[in-house]
C-alpha cells in the first residue's frame, strides 16, 4: 500500500466502497478476513459485496490504498483478477466471527461484548490489536462519533487481543481443546464464574472439554441451581462419573435438589456402597449437622502406635480435607479422641496413639442444628467437628468451610475460599 491507514476500527472499514484499478466500482466491503495464526491476527483481505449479491474476495495485496474519510479503497487490479470469496480454516472473519459476539477477556476472567475491533498497521501489514467494548464504539457505528469522542473511557473497555478468547467460536466448530487450552488452567472458581455467564449450548460444552475431577470441582463452586442445571444437561453416564469424584456432602446436597426420578438414576449408577452413603447423607434435615456433615474422614484404632498410623495414611493416601484431623476409635468402634497432622508427624513413632491422642472430643449428634455447629466450631477453634450416633460412633464430620457458609449472611458465602482444597 502507499497510504498508512493508521489507527482503524472494524466498523470504519464496513461498507467501504472498492474501486478497481479501472475505476470500476466492484462492490462494498462486508466482511474482513483475518490470518489467525500469529500472535496478532493479520488481515488478509475484505469480503465485498458485488453485482447481484455475488462475494468477491480481495486480497489485502491487492489494494493500492485505503480512504476512510471519504469511505473508498482503491485496488491495483482489474475487476476480473478477484476471486469468489472463501475461508480457509485458518482464517475468520470478523464481522461473522467477532463484531457483537461475547469474548472471553482472559484478564479479568469474565465475558465483555464486543463493540468494536481495533486495527493497526505494522511492518507485516494490518493487524488485529484488540476489541472495543465501549458503549463510545455503538455510538461511532450508528454515526454519532462526534458523541463517542465525549464520553468518558475506561481503560477496562480495551481487550488486547493476547487477552481475547473466542470461546464462542471455538465452541461452535466444536473445536474445545483449542477453545479451554488456557482456561483449563484456571481455579474451579473461575471456570465456574466463566460457566455461568454462557449459554445452555456453551456450558454444557465447557463442562465436557473438562475431565472428570476439573468438572467436579467446578460443579462444586457453583451455585445450587447452576449446577442442578448443569448435572441435568449431562448424559446420566458423564452426571454418575462427575457426581463419584465430588465430596459426599456436595453430592448429597446436588442430589437432594434433582427430580428424584433423575436422583435415583444416578444412585442407581454408582456403586452400592457410595449410593448408601449418599443416601443416608440426604435424609438429614436441612440445616442440621447431618446435613452438612461429609463422610471423608480419617480414623485409627487407639491401640496401634504413631509408626503404623503413618503408614496407613502413606498407604490409603485420603483426601486433604479429611486429613485435617485424625480420629481415634476405641475397641467398640466409638470415638475416643482425637489428634492433628501435625501431631501425629512430630510424636514419637513408638508411642501408641492413646498416649499422644486428646481425649476431650467436642462432638455433635445429627440432630444438632448448624448454628450449633458454627458456634462449637468458633469456640474452639476446629477445623472438622464430628457428628456421633447415641453410641458415639462417629458418622461424619463437619468441616469448617462447610459451618461456615452454613452461618455466614448469604452475600459473604460466595467470597468463602474452600480451605481444604
């Protein structure tokens, strides 16, 4: 080109009339196709709108020079050297692709919608900087620029194009491994923030591109009735395998809010035992410690030393969560104290656990209401209080996380990090 277009927006270039080197006018111009394959995406040429509807295809290096202000390209070729227009897999389109579509801004990990794309020349020739979600960008594109130039910018406004992810896109060539390479990185809450803020189609295609434990632990951070929605969408092979790798509780809570037609299928698909478990965990009422109790935990008998009880936990390798506190049973099977991690590290390996274990064991029975639980929990400052039957054999226990999103106001839950993950 002998014109440096400068600084230019999608829109600009949108209706653009084309010129041949004759002077014969070809068209309009209704799309600009883009190289997707460098960092900043290259233009390669503009779809036009031609004699009755046909497409045409100019290249980028067929166009002499570009007049914004009096909306007019001129080409270097005849009318008769363009070629119909097509796509190759490597290329989009952006006014198709990208103009009024929801990105993912990779920054701040939330959907923007995009108002406007931004170009600029460099040395290889026009690219792609980055997209305009200003409410300025609507009013240059209705024509009322002269209004945009008067109202205030954010620099949130901006997505560099590093930052932008077209999940939509992506999606819909059914292309997820490239869609989520950098957002399966992200925390289960994230992706759970991201999920929520996509369609039926999308979500359930996100949770799909994920493996079995990512989707779990994304289900678990997101609100009830998302994740209903969630579990719903899903095959019933897909819902039995997610629903295997979430903790007890979690699930308990998830199946309880699911038709029980739907709920007793997927019982139906896990193992006896787990189903069980899962239902003795939902037939407690509401708000009590039964409902919040999971039943990962860890227990020793008393009479063995510190040594094997190491090398169990070496051996059966638990969760993190249910690691937080060990738990001694007497030889009737019944709680009889209670110990930390830390404690069982630092004790000698000779000693039996009934000489280094607490026997003053703050428990609750199922019954308790989740008030009780918080209270007992702040008193004394637990990490996991356990729940017992009228034997004192201990059902589950209740995690702090857990008893306090159980007592917090409903705003401040959200912000509850899971602090045994």
């Amino acid at each position: 080109m002998d014109a440096d277009p400068g600084p230019l927006a999608l829109s600009d270039l949108e209706s653009l009339a084309i010129v041949d080197v004759d002077g014969q006018r070809v068209g309009e111009v209704i799309d600009v196709v883009v190289d997707t394959r460098s960092d900043l995406p290259l233009v390669n040429g503009f779809f036009v709108r031609g004699a009755d509807d046909a497409q045409l295809f100019v290249r980028w290096d067929q166009v002499r020079s570009l007049d914004v202000a009096g909306e007019r390209a001129e080409l270097r070729v005849a009318l008769e050297r363009l070629a119909p227009s097509s796509l190759r897999a490597d290329e989009i389109a952006l006014v198709d692709a990208v103009l009024d579509k929801q990105v993912l801004d990779i920054r701040k990990r939330e959907f923007v919608r995009v108002q406007d794309v931004l170009l600029e020349s460099r040395a290889e020739g026009l690219v792609v900087s980055g997209v305009d979600a200003s409410s300025g960008a609507v009013m240059r594109r209705i024509g009322l620029g002269f209004l945009s130039r008067r109202m205030p910018r954010r620099t949130d406004d901006f997505v560099p194009w590093q930052d932008v992810n077209l999940i939509s896109l992506r999606l819909s060539r059914l292309n997820f491994i490239e869609a989520f390479a950098e957002v399966a990185e992200l925390h289960p809450a994230d992706l759970a923030d991201i999920i929520a803020q996509v369609g039926t189609r999308q979500r359930a295609a996100v949770l799909g591109a994920l493996n079995t434990q990512l989707a779990a632990d994304t289900l678990q951070e997101m609100e009830p009735e998302l994740r209903t929605a969630c579990i719903l969408e899903m095959s019933a092979e897909r819902s039995v395998a997610v629903l295997a790798e979430i903790d007890p509780d979690e699930a308990a809570d998830i199946l309880a809010d699911l038709p029980q037609d739907v709920a007793e299928t997927l019982l139906a698909g896990l193992p006896a035992k787990d189903a069980a478990e899962l239902r003795g965990l939902a037939s407690h009422p509401e708000h009590s410690a039964g409902a919040l109790m999971t039943t990962d935990f860890v227990t020793m008998p008393m009479d063995i030393c510190v040594g094997e009880a190491l090398a169990r936990i070496r051996n059966e390798r638990p969760e993190d969560e249910a690691l937080s506190v060990i738990f001694v049973l007497d030889a009737a099977g019944a709680l009889a104290g209670a110990l930390s991690l830390r404690d069982l590290v630092l004790a000698d390996a000779g000693r039996p656990l009934s000489e280094v274990m607490d026997d003053e064991v703050v428990r609750v029975t199922a019954e308790a209401e989740e008030e009780e639980v918080g209270r007992l929990m702040t008193r004394y400052d637990l990490l996991a209080l356990p729940v017992v039957d009228e034997a004192g054999v201990i059902l589950g226990i209740v995690t702090l996380d857990d008893a306090l999103k159980a007592i917090l106001p409903e705003e401040w839950k959200h912000r509850l990090p899971r602090l045994f993950r």
